[in-house]
C-alpha cells in the first residue's frame, strides 16, 4: 500500500464488509442541497408508509419533502433533525431511528435496523475541493474523511491543510450545524477532528488511543494500521449511531461584552464530539455495569485535561437509562457528587438535548425535603455538592426532635453515585452521610473508612498490617445497591483501595487518561519543562541541656514544615 487510493479502498472495503456500511453513489449526491434525495425519500417511505401516503397525493411530494427537510435543517440543525424529525405539511418526519434503551418493542427495534449508514467517495461539491470520503445516514451527510498515506510523503497534518485551506465553510456540505458533524483528518499513524471548518483558523483535536501512556497509537493487532480502530470500531454502525444519539451536543456559552453605555452578550456554539478517551471510558462502564450491574466501585483516573465535565455528564445520562439484558432498569437514580458549579447547567443543558425532557434533571441546593421529595419522586439525576449531605442528615435530625417524621425509603432502590474528584468526596463525613440517606440496611457498617481517617495518617501506611487493616475495613463501605463512579486526576492510596474495579489490565484505576498524554496532546502545559533542582542546608542548634526523646517521624516533619514556611526563605524561592 504505496498510495493514498489504496489506503482509500482498504478503509473502503473493510468499512463495507465489517462495519455495516453499504456503497453510496456519489452521482447521487445533490451539490445544492449536500443531499441524496433518493436515498432520504426511500428511507420514509420504506419506514413511514402511512405518513408517506398522505404526502403522496402531491405530484411534487418528493421536492416538497425535501424543501421542507432542507429548511429545517438550516434553523434547527442536523442534530436536531436527525434525533427529533422535522415536519412536513405538519406530519413529523423521522429520518433516523437510534437504538432504544430496551428490546421490549420489537417495533422500534426492527425501524432501527433499517438505517441504512453509506459510504461515498469523490462527491463533487458546490465549491472548492471534494472530500476523500462521505459518511451518510439515510441521505443525510454526517462526516468526512481526509485521508494521508504517510508512504507518499504526507500525513495527517496536510489533511489538516487540506481543511483549512482547501475546504470552503461557504459550502453546503461544510456549514456549521447544518450538514456534516464531524471532520476527520486521518493517516495510517494518527486521528485528528474538527466540528467547525473557520478557514486556517480551524482548529482540530486529537482523536487518538494514546501510546504507552503518551500521545499517538499502539502498534496494530494483526497487521492492523495503528488508526484501523478509527474506522473498524469508532465508525462501526452501532458505534456512531450510538455517538449520533448519546454523545454529540451543542454547548453554548455566553460572553459579556461591555460597551461605553451598556452590556452586551454575545453567544458561542460549540458542536462537541467526544475524544476518544471519553467514548471509550463510558462505554466500558456501561457495558461493565450492564453485565454485572449495581455494587461495584469505579476509579476512572483522568488528567486535568481529558474534558471530565462532558464525561460526567454522558455517564449520568447513559446511567439513568441502563437496562440489563433482562430489560430491568440497573439504577433508580443517578446522584451526582461535585464542588463545580459549572457542572450544573452544563450537565442539565446537556442531558436535555438527549430527552427534551423537564425534571431528568435536579440540583439540591435547598433544603432536605427537596431531597426527599427527589428521590421519593424517583428523579434520573439528582446533583448536590459534597457540603449538602451532612446538612441533609442533620436537618432530617433536627425534624425529627421537632415531631416532623421524614420518611426516605431506599428499600430496593439502586444507586449510581458519580463523585467529581473522588479523594475529597469519599473517605471521611461526606461518604457517611451520603451512605446515610442511600443506604436501605443503616449506616453500621458504612463508617469504617472515616474511622480508620482519623486513626492513621499518611505517612504511616507504609506498614504491611495497617495496610490490610485499611483494605479490610474500607472494604465494608461496599453496598449491593450502590455503585460509585469516581473521577480524579490524583487518585491517593486510599481511594486506590476503595474504588477496586480493575480495568481491562486487570489494575486498577478502571481507566486511565494520563497526565502525559494531556501534557502532549496540549490540553495542559508541562509544569516540569523549567523545573529547578536545589539542595538546601540547614543547621539544628540544641538549645536545651536536656536530649529529650522525640519520635523520629513527627519531629522530622516538623523541622521540614517550620524551615519550608520560615519567612526567611519564601522570599528566596
């Protein structure tokens, strides 16, 4: 393979055969649209007849559907379109159907096989340069693919030029929203994406595997190209239509912008794909908990970087709506543990592009009936801070001095509790309450952990019996009918031991997106590129007759605490 043709047929041939893709015809494509009306019109009338025949009157069905679907797709986008439909002479079209949570309704089932997912190569487009390759669904163009073969003296990165420079924004196929989702620039090394083409100022990002815990790609199985997972597993026809469904989402940010007499507000849309560290995480976790459900502890260790908030909050989404093979649901509720306010709205904003639901979502931030009331109501994701459930706790008390009963009932009810940076949220006050009110059986069993916190310091963990010790008695905080999924960047001894879910390694953290990779794929910045190394002397002047008996340990640590803070040397550092 010597030429970016034959790369092309490779990814074509294997995308066809094993990944449930059937050929497009580029003589199809329609450049004004960036639309194959022929394939979207089969597609409602093989899976919506009846709608269909009510249109079909019309001699200018076919154009009227398509006007009406081009429309929609320019105000509402294609996200919207593809999830929710669009309308037409006011009938609600559906132009693709996504896997439901059960297999109770064979009826959905069976519309959800009839997606029809293409691939199509060399489409002449409205204006400037043609892509490699068009991804479709149902008609509807979702992706395109640059592809480099470093053999011929280009990678990656000139498909990266190719965008910025060579792909009009201007083009129907490019516009932001409106048509294509997602941009991949790919070579047999590496993956990069972006969602928005904006001329040279585009900007792509990493959608790499990462490499021995660093940027870039393992070495292929079975001759495999480092980025044959791009296209054999990301691209595979569940995968993105479950990406189409449950990941992509519109994030809006608002900026102020003062002027000399008022305050203006300018908003940003981002249309974000996950990376593929965060595609792969949750969908280890959900096909984990799917198969062993509720009563396990997850330690997913991302660096600063790896984008934890939208992670977070695809996980909740995806948790609240997870069935076994059995079709009953794994999780009552979804409680959401975090000290970041930002979280709040972005996880609400996001979880309700999925649903269009009110009430999925609820933020405790008053008081302990609004609690009760959540979890008595059965609500799919609660969010509280950490400081709220010894408030929670303590109000219930206070009630019940005063004659006011509070009844929570959690009896046969399961819990997914997502802890936002698990070594602050877990050990100590915070679990205890929160196992309090979660907890069907009591709490006698729930305090061993912040027992053993008050008990041991760090230091002293180094001995093999207080280790065990430590393993035995956290080990008890385990519950059949709760499961916690622990995001940190900085995981400490103890919190390895709680959340012991080992990953596909068999160790744990269950997952891992590493501080290096984040520091090269420049997410964050190497805060040892200029690290100085000193030495620092100092001199102990005994001051007293006496020689008392210190214990060694804790009079190092105080000599090394009183010299590290003395105001003699912060000015110096």
């Amino acid at each position: 393979m010597h030429t970016e043709e034959k790369f092309e047929d490779i990814i074509e041939r294997e995308l066809l055969q094993l990944s449930g893709y059937h050929q497009g015809n580029a003589d199809g494509y329609e450049p004004e649209t960036a639309l194959f009306p022929t394939e979207i019109i089969n597609f409602i009338q093989t899976t919506q007849p009846t709608q269909w025949q009510r249109l079909a009157n019309n001699s200018d069905a076919q154009k009227i559907v398509i006007d009406s679907l081009t429309k929609e797709l320019k105000s509402r986008g294609m996200l919207d379109v593809l999830r929710n439909g669009f309308k037409c002479y006011g009938k609600t079209l559906r132009v693709a159907y996504f896997q439901p949570n059960t297999g109770m309704n064979p009826e959905t089932l069976a519309l959800y096989e009839k997606n029809r997912l293409t691939i199509t190569r060399q489409v002449t487009i409205k204006i400037g340069g043609i892509p490699d390759i068009l991804l479709s669904i149902n008609g509807l163009p979702i992706a395109t693919i640059e592809l480099k073969n470093p053999f011929t003296g280009q990678t990656y990165q000139n498909a990266i030029h190719q965008y910025r420079h060579d792909r009009d924004p201007k083009d129907p196929l490019f516009a932001f929203k409106q048509r294509c989702l997602v941009h991949f620039a790919v070579d047999t090394e590496e993956v990069w994406m972006t969602t928005k083409l904006a001329g040279g100022s585009t900007h792509f990002l990493p959608f790499n595997k990462g490499n021995n815990h660093g940027a870039g790609n393992p070495v292929g199985d079975n001759e495999e190209y480092r980025t044959s997972y791009f296209w054999l597993e990301v691209l595979q026809k569940d995968s993105l239509l479950d990406i189409l469904a449950r990941f992509l989402h519109i994030e809006t940010k608002e900026t102020k912008i003062p002027t000399t007499t008022s305050v203006n507000y300018q908003k940003k849309e981002t249309l974000i794909f996950p990376r593929y560290h965060q595609l792969d995480v949750v969908s280890k976790l959900i096909a984990h908990t799917k198969q062993h459900k509720a009563g396990h502890n997850y330690l997913i260790q991302h660096s600063a970087g790896s984008g934890k908030s939208n992670s977070i909050a695809w996980l909740a989404h995806r948790l609240a709506n997870l069935h076994d093979n059995q079709d009953e649901k794994i999780f009552h509720t979804v409680v959401v543990i975090t000290d970041r306010t930002v979280l709040d709205q972005q996880l609400q904003n996001t979880i309700y592009q999925f649903d269009h639901k009110a009430g999925v979502v609820q933020k405790i931030d008053e008081n302990t009936q609004q609690l009760v009331t959540a979890l008595s109501d059965g609500v799919p994701i609660i969010i509280s801070t950490v400081q709220k459930f010894p408030f929670i706790t303590k109000a219930i008390e206070t009630l019940a001095k005063k004659g006011k009963t509070i009844d929570i009932t959690t009896k046969d009810k399961r819990f997914a509790v997502i802890v936002d940076e698990a070594h602050g949220s877990q050990t100590g006050e915070t679990a205890t309450e929160l196992r309090k009110i979660l907890n069907k059986d009591g709490i006698e069993s729930a305090i061993a952990a912040q027992l053993l916190e008050d008990d041991l310091e760090e230091d002293d963990l180094s001995d093999e019996a207080k280790k065990q010790l430590l393993k035995e008695q956290i080990s008890r905080t385990k519950q059949p009918n709760l499961s916690y999924f622990a995001f940190t960047a900085t995981p400490k001894y103890k919190t390895q031991l709680v959340f012991d879910e080992p990953g596909e390694n068999g160790e744990v953290p269950f997952h891992l997106y590493t501080m290096r990779q984040a520091i090269e794929e420049g997410y964050i910045k190497d805060v040892l590129a200029n690290y100085t190394c000193y030495d620092r002397y100092y001199e102990l002047v005994r001051i007293s007759e006496n020689n008392p008996d210190l214990p060694r340990r804790q009079a190092a640590k105080a000599i090394a605490r009183f010299v590290e803070l003395h105001p003699h040397n912060m000015p110096k550092k």
